[in-house]
C-alpha cells in the first residue's frame, strides 16, 4: 500500500465531519500525548500553542529568555510552554501531567502532556481517563518500544477509540517515506489488537513544524493527508449516554427543616422532575419533585451538570449512594472482574484487602489477579501478582453490595482506585469490565430458586451461617413491581 492510499484509508476511518458543523462554542475536545520517553511530546504540543497562537507575548519573551541558546533555526525550546517544574527543566524530561487550552478558527481543545517515562506510568494513565484522543508520539529513528505499546494499551483501556500516530523527528531520517509506512503498519496491527479501528499516520516534524498545523509537503511530496491540526478539528468527542441517569451523592444538603437535598454531579443520563428513582444499595424508590443548582430551579438536567436534587418522599440516602434510573439501573453483586495498572513500587498482592473508591464510595475489597499483559507479545498470560506498571485482569471480591456500570458504558461509574490500608498509598486505577457470576459451588444442571420475602427478612435471612459462607453465589436485587415481572418473565423464557 502506498503512503498516500495508507493516509486516505486511516483518515477515512474517522467520521466524516462537515467543517462548519464543529462549533467553536462546543465542549472542547480533550486529548492526551503520549508514548516513550524523548519522542517529541512536549515539543510538539509547544509547536501547536505557538503555530495556533496561543502563546501571548510575555510567555513568549520568557521562553526565549529560558531557552538561553536558541537552536539552528532560530526557534525557542517549544518544551518549556509545557515543562514548568524546576525538576523537569533540569532533566529535560516531564514529569506530571500538564494541561493546556487551545484553539483554531474551527475548534477548541485541552491538552495533556504526559510523561513517557516507565516510573511515571500513573501520571499517562490519570491523563487518559478523560480524554476523548490520544496523539501517541513515535521516534522515526526507533519505531514502536515496550514504552509506545504500554501507553498505547492503556489508552484503549481506558476507552480512548481513536488514535493519531504522530512519527515525529521524520527529518532526522531525511523524510524516508519506507520507515514511515513500516512504523504505521506495525501500529495498525497494534492497533487492531486492542480493538481499535480509527488511526491517522501522520508524518511530522514538531521542531520544525512540519505537518502539525501547517503543511509539509515542501519536504514531503509523496504524504497528501491531513495535519494534526486538521485532524484533531474532524474527532469526535466521547459520551456518558449509554445509561440511564447516575447521580453519585456527593453530600446531602439541609439548610433548614423544610428542604433535603442530594447534591452530586450527574454521572449519565438524563433526569426530568416527576422522573422516578431508585437508590442504591439500598433499593428504595422515590419520584424527583425539583432539580436546584446554585441560581435556579431546572426542568432537567444531563451528564455533566452539578446538581442538587430534591425528591418527593423521605428515603434514606447518604454521601456514597447512587441515585439511578428505575428502569435502567447498573450492575449490583459482591463479585466483579476488572482491569486495572499497578502504580505502586509493591504492586497488587493476590489475596489482600484493599480499600476501592469509585466516586464518593469506598469499600472493602479482596483483589485476586488472573492474568498479566505481555507487552512483547501483546498476550494474556497468567499471574499470580502484579507488579509495578504491569496491566492485569483480576477478580474483585466486596464484603458489601458493590454497584458498577462496565467502563464502556460509564466511565464516571466504572472506574475506581485501590487505596492501601496500611500506607493510604493509590496502589492502583481499574475499571470494571462485567459483573462476576461465581457459580462454582452450584452443580452446573442446578435449578435458579428465586425467593421474594420482606427486606428485613432478606437481610435476616443473608446473614445465616448457610448462605453467609457461600454469599458469592447469592444475587439479592431489590426490584420494583414492573422490573421484578421482566426479570422472572426473562427467566421462564
């Protein structure tokens, strides 16, 4: 395939995007550098705040006061727009992740440098977890390392579809249109195997400015696809929507006698008052009478408003609780597999007992590894632990009802940390890929019994010695009417 028609194919798997339907008053698009360590990252993010102008004057004057000796072409070291700790600059390397907000005449954006270095793997993947694209950067000299492919692993993980393959430092190779098409043929395959569909190989030269906002090819006549500029202006932004409404209770509100409130940020979906809803876990249902943010009173609210919702009836509810759609709940069990990144020196320990935070939660948890990434291979294999930086799949065990929706459907509920007990170190970031049905205490022939019985009763009944040393094989769910009628209709179909 030639580097034209490789161009056309990649850029043709982005959706097509008339420009003036991209408004620049729209949630600005959030995207992610990354890849190895001295790739290019902070310097290619330098040249895009200087080429869109997003530079003013004085941070100008002081770049090129901190540049001391300017390079060849007259230019400013573009890294320092990025690199503000005094470690960083030292080192030339970057350490934490650093946002930055630009434009062009057709779009917005928020930017994440992150650090390519192993050590701070955690930082990549605290920029990922929010961004709609990432930009994975690739040395034209070295092609793909262990480093590109973990931080092109974790990107998928953490639900990011699309991909610029930036292979920057192409004028160190003399622009060899062969290195190009082998670097972007070994990440469609890399690619593909984490399920990831829409590339962009993009040939560049970020010192230069070659193919970032402007054109390069001056220098580059056989590469007729689009800049980054260009392509960043056509990404498509990703979305909360695929639940129902979520709201995580950040705190309960009681100015006076008369008014309760539950404040929290909604997570999902959409809610109207009249709306009803359950809350979880403990499973009571009200109906919404008002939605109040800090100015007004709102006829609805959508994924992304700050709210305080006041329901019709007095239930219980408490910082940690999750009030969702009625009809379109998440996932409740004491079992869930996951996948998470270790991010402490000791890694994950098979068998110890963990704090989990999702949102405002926290519970206890027993954190089983199953398998381990091999970033050579691109295989599962098993393991048994999980040490620092690795990428694994484990079994999560909860002591109490635990309540997640799978991370491609959620991100805000599907997503958690694993705290230390000991240190209160994050040892870990997971998210939630399905619900655990542990059934290996049950013959595989055994009939499902379904009990209905008083709240009390249940609980009663859940904490005997019988069912309290085989409680991974109990589901309690507290359903309404309607939803308790689907289940068993489900059942007997």
């Amino acid at each position: 395939m030639t580097v034209s028609a490789l161009a056309t194919a990649t850029a043709s798997a982005l959706p097509e995007i008339h420009p003036e339907a991209v408004r620049r008053d729209s949630r600005p698009l959030r995207l992610i550098t990354c890849g190895s360590v001295d790739d290019g990252k902070s310097t290619l993010i330098g040249r895009l705040l200087w080429d869109t102008k997003a530079v003013k004057e004085d941070q100008a004057a002081t770049l090129h006061r901190d540049s001391g000796k300017q390079n060849d072409l007259g230019l400013p070291d573009f890294a320092l727009l990025l690199d503000g700790l005094q470690a960083e600059r030292e080192q030339g390397i970057t350490i934490d992740v650093a946002y930055r907000y630009f434009s062009s005449e057709k779009r917005s954006f928020i930017v994440a440098d992150t650090p390519g270095h192993e050590q701070y793997t955690r930082n990549m993947a605290t920029g990922a977890s929010t961004a709609d694209l990432a930009v994975l950067l690739v040395d034209a000299r070295t092609g793909l390392l262990e480093q590109t492919r973990r931080h092109a692993t974790i990107a998928s993980l953490m639900g990011i579809k699309q991909f610029v393959l930036a292979v920057n430092k192409i004028d160190l190779t003399n622009y060899a249109k062969a290195g190009f098409e082998q670097i972007a043929h070994d990440f469609k395959a890399l690619a593909l195997s984490l399920g990831v569909r829409q590339v962009t190989a993009i040939p560049m030269s970020a010192l230069k400015g070659e193919n970032v906002v402007y054109s390069g090819q001056a220098v580059m006549p056989w590469y007729d696809g689009p800049t980054l500029i260009e392509t960043l202006e056509l990404a498509t932004q990703r979305s909360n929507q695929t639940t129902g409404f979520r709201l995580p209770v950040q705190r309960v509100c009681r100015p006076g006698e008369s008014f309760r409130g539950y404040q929290g940020t909604v997570a999902g979906g959409s809610v109207k008052p009249g709306d009803s809803v359950a809350i979880l876990p403990s499973g009571q249902v009200a109906n919404v009478k008002q939605i109040v943010t800090f100015d007004l009173v709102r006829n609805a609210a959508v994924a992304g408003d700050a709210i305080t919702l006041v329901l019709d009836r007095q239930v219980d509810v408490s910082r940690g609780d999750l009030i969702v759609s009625v009809d379109a709940q998440p996932q409740t069990g004491l079992a869930f597999d996951a996948q998470l990144v270790a991010l402490q020196p000791e890694g994950i320990q098979p068998g110890k007992r963990y704090w989990l935070k999702a949102g405002a939660r926290r519970q206890r948890v027993q954190v089983q590894p199953v398998s381990q990434l091999d970033l050579h291979s691109g295989k599962w294999k098993p393991a048994e632990s999980l040490s620092m930086n690795a990428i694994g799949k484990v079994h999560l065990a909860f002591d109490e009802l635990a309540m997640f929706d799978p991370y491609e459907q959620n991100r805000a509920t599907g997503a958690f940390i694993l705290i230390d007990p000991d240190t209160n170190n994050t040892v870990a970031g997971g998210m939630i890929t399905a619900k655990r049905a542990d059934l290996s205490g049950l013959n595989a022939g055994e009939a499902r019994v379904i009990l209905s019985l008083p709240a009390d009763l249940a609980d009663q009944l859940m904490a005997t010695e019988l069912l309290a040393s085989r409680r991974d094989e109990v589901e309690s769910r507290r359903l309404t009417t309607a939803a308790a009628r689907d289940f068993i209709d489900g059942i007997d179909g």
